[in-house]
C-alpha cells in the first residue's frame, strides 16, 4: 500500500481584519496501491491542489491521517520523503526559483536526491530528461524561469521531477498549460516511465475524459468532499453520484455565485454548507438533501458514494 488516507480535513485560517476559515478539504479518504494510477477530479475549488499539498507535505492537514507506505506521513522526514515522492505543481513559475537558471536548478536536483550519481552521468541525465519532454539541454542553457513559456516550463518541472526517480508522482494539472500538440506525447512520457519504474501517480485534473483515461481509480471531490471513489472502469461504466454523471455528461460548468458579504470575526464554513455539497445543483435534491450531509456507503465492489440515493 502506497496511501491510506482516512478523515482527511484541512481549513485555511485567511483574512487580515476579520479570520474567514475555509475548509477545503472536509473528511476525504483513499487508498492507493504501488504502481496505482489515481486520478483525482473535481471543478475549481474543489480542494484538488490542496489534498495534493497535504501530500507533499507542503501543508500539514488540520485533522485526519495519512499512511505513505505503512508509516504516519508526519513520521517521515522531508528529504527522505521527497526522494520517493516527487510533484510536479498547477503554476509552474511559482515551483522555481526566478533567481537561478534552469540548467543549474536540474543539477542542484540531481546533486540534492542523487548525490551517488557522477558528475558525467548528471549531464547525461539532465539531458535525457529534457528530451523525454521534448526539449534539449541547448533550450534551457542559461535560461531563467521567466524566459519560459507555461507550456514550456511545466515540462520542465516534469523533467526535473522525473530526474529524481520518484516512487510516486503527484501530477497537479500537469497538461493544462501544455499545447495539443504536445499534451499526447507527455501522457506517453509519463505512461512509459511508470510502466519501466513502477510508478504510482496521483493524477489531478477537471477534464473527466483524461481522468478516466489515466486512472485506474477515481476520486470525485466536491467542494472539498470526496462524493464518489472506486475503479475507474465501474466509475465511468456505472456513475451513481448526480455530479459524476453530470461530469460525464458533459454538462457546461456553472459559476459559483458570490458569497454573502461576512459580518462576525470568526466564521468556519464549510464550502459546502451542512447537507450534500452538491444540492443546489442536483436535480435530485429533496429537502433532506439540504441539511443531512449524506455518509460515503459501498455501492457496489469497492465503489464508494456518498449520496441519498443509495443506501
Ligand atoms: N492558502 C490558502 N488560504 C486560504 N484558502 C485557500 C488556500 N489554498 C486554497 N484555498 C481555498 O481552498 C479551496 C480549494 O482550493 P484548491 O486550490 O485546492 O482547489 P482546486 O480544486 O485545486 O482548484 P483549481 O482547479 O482551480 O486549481 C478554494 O476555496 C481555495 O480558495
Ligand atoms: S444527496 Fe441529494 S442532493 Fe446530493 S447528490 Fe444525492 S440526491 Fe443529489
Ligand atoms: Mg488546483
């Protein structure tokens, strides 16, 4: 077992005259095998970055646990955890360093989670990497961050990632800055990799087509809550939350209306207020949908929703 994640919470404490707290993430859980392709997907907002940053371990989750490979993530010491869990972020300009070149960053990388690797074999290996993403180590060359394009740089940060033979990917909308014409052959770079090494990868995106296309599990998140979880196949062949099949619908998104104004010093809420997240959208909701926060059942073999409708 790679993650066990059980009761996973995080809120955000923001404001500066008054604390609005924002709980982006509220009691997910899931569990991911070696080798595992989890794609987690959800519109905007959803928590999808957040639950990624928890497990980065670049934000400590509020409450809830989480397992990497048996042990608590809190147990294991950054270094040591990077070295098998490597991420590649939504906003690329904000994952490097504006103040170094980028050829210097790769090889900072190599030099932090390979130190064994000799000094020929990181040249050898930082242009093997660029090339896996279509790019040459004469492109990068003295060349800082601001003089990539999005699209350019989050292949980049792929290559850098993969330079440190990670046991895990966590892959945060990893193809949305990258033009058509290249977004296939980078989903082959990642799939051929994950094939020779094993890898397990944590796939977010909002495209459920590339969702189901990657994943061998799916996690549904709305407004913070997982409302479906199981195998991709039974997910795409059988959705039962009203969002999942709406996703799957294709149905044009809606935009989130504004928020009442705030007027206490300290407000907690949910984005998803007290009952089933999705209710003002469902076409299904009933009265107890707005104020019963429907629990996660097992539908069907390892198929998990969490909606009235069932049980
Ligand atoms: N550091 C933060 N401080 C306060 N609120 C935050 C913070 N980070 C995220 N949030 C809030 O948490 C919620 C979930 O955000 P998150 O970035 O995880 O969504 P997402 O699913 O990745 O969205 P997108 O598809 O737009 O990237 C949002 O309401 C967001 O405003
Ligand atoms: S709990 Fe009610 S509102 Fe929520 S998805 Fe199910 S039917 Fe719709
Ligand atoms: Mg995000």
């Amino acid at each position: 077992m790679i993650y066990r994640a059980e009761g996973l919470t995080k809120v955000f404490s923001t404001g500066f005259l008054r604390t609005v707290k924002i709980r982006a993430l509220d009691d997910v859980g899931f569990e991911v095998e070696e080798g595992e392709v989890l794609s987690i997907v959800g519109e905007s907002g959803s928590g999808k970055s957040t639950l990624l940053r928890v497990l980065l371990k670049a934000i400590p989750p509020t409450s809830g646990e989480v397992e990497y490979r048996g042990r608590p993530l809190r147990s294991w010491k950054p270094l040591e955890y990077w070295r098998e869990v490597q991420a590649v972020l939504q906003d690329p300009y904000s994952s490097f360093n504006p103040f170094y070149p980028i050829d210097r960053i790769l090889y900072k990388t190599l030099e932090k989670y390979r130190p064994e690797l000799p000094e020929a074999e990181r040249v050898k290996a930082v242009s093997e990497a660029l090339e896996a993403v279509g790019l040459s180590a004469r492109d990068v060359v003295g060349k800082y961050p601001h003089q990539f394009s999005g699209g350019q740089l989050q292949r980049i940060s792929i290559a850098r990632a993969l330079l440190v033979r990670p046991k895990v990917l966590l892959a945060d909308e990893v193809v949305s800055m990258i033009d058509a014409s290249l977004r296939v052959s980078v989903l082959n770079v990642l799939h051929d990799i994950r094939e020779k090494m094993g890898m397990t990868m944590l796939f977010v995106t909002h495209d459920m087509g590339l969702a189901s296309y990657i994943g061998d599990k799916v996690l549904v998140l709305y407004k913070g809550q997982a409302v479906e979880y199981g195998p991709a196949e039974s997910i795409f062949s059988k959705p039962l939350h009203p969002y999942t099949q709406m996703l799957l619908a294709s149905v044009p998104r809606v935009k989130e209306r504004w928020r009442e104004r705030v007027t206490s010093v300290t407000i907690e809420f949910s984005l998803a207020g007290s009952g089933c997240p999705f209710a003002d959208r469902c076409p299904y909701a009933t009265e107890a949908c707005r104020t019963i926060r429907p629990k996660r059942i097992e539908a069907e073999k390892n198929h998990y929703v969490a909606c009235h409708l069932y049980g």
